[in-house]
C-alpha cells in the first residue's frame, strides 16, 4: 500500500510491480484490456524506482542506528542532494523531471539549508567518522 508521506511506501510498491510485470501485463490483457501499460509507463516505473532508491537507502541507513547523531544530518542530505542532482542530469523522461521537482521540493520543505544551522555545522565537523572527507 503506498502512503503520501513515506516514499519508501512508493519505492517498495513500485519494486514490487516490477517483479510482477509480466503477470501484470497478461492480467490486465485478460480483465481489463482496455487498460493497457505502455512500454513508456513501464520506463517511468522503472526510473521512478532508481529515483527513489536513493531516500530508501538513508532511510535504511538511519533506521539501522539506534541513535541518530546530529552530525549525520547535513551529510544524510548532502548525499541525497548530490544523488538526485546528478541523476536527474542523466535522465529527460517528463515524469521523471516531475518527480524529481517534487522530490527536491520535499527535501527543502522538510530539512532546509541545512549547512546554515551552525549546531550541525559543528556537530559534523567535529565528527571523527567525517574528519578526512569533504562535506
């Protein structure tokens, strides 16, 4: 079941369509001929899928951890930023484009700029695990 506010609903429940396209496709041609899922729908399922992996990943991640620390904050969103921006440079599917609008709209709705709070900014600084990479 796909819920509004969690993407990872969305990201599962297209991952699973995908596992059942050809039964999809012969079930619908049965019942529902009229419903008929194009060779480009199941391109933008396909992107939408690899679009969305990368919030399931840092969900994962996160959910793993028994605490979140602060420090993870700004390099959690950094990575999503990073990972949405270059794939989008790859992909020109409308749909996609669409998504990822609402995606990056989602992101600065929900965590900002975060490298403007200074408690983050130092929290990660400070961090040994981040010490020699760039962020």
């Amino acid at each position: 079941m796909d819920v509004v506010t969690r993407w990872n609903s969305t990201y599962d429940m297209l991952v699973r369509v995908l596992k059942i396209k050809e039964a999809l496709i012969s079930t619908l041609a049965i019942m529902h001929p009229d419903l008929n899922l194009l060779l480009e729908d199941w391109k933008v399922i396909k992107e939408s899928t690899i679009l969305l992996k990368i919030f399931y990943d840092v969900t994962v991640e996160v959910s793993s951890e028994e605490y979140v620390s602060a420090s993870k904050y700004i390099v959690y969103t950094k990575i999503i930023n990073q990972a949405l921006n270059k794939y989008i440079l790859e992909n020109s599917i409308e749909n996609i484009q669409r998504l990822y609008q609402s995606l990056k709209s989602h992101m600065n709705q929900r965590f900002g700029e975060v490298e403007k709070n200074v408690l983050l900014c130092e929290a990660t600084i400070l961090d040994p695990r981040f010490k020699k990479k760039r962020i």
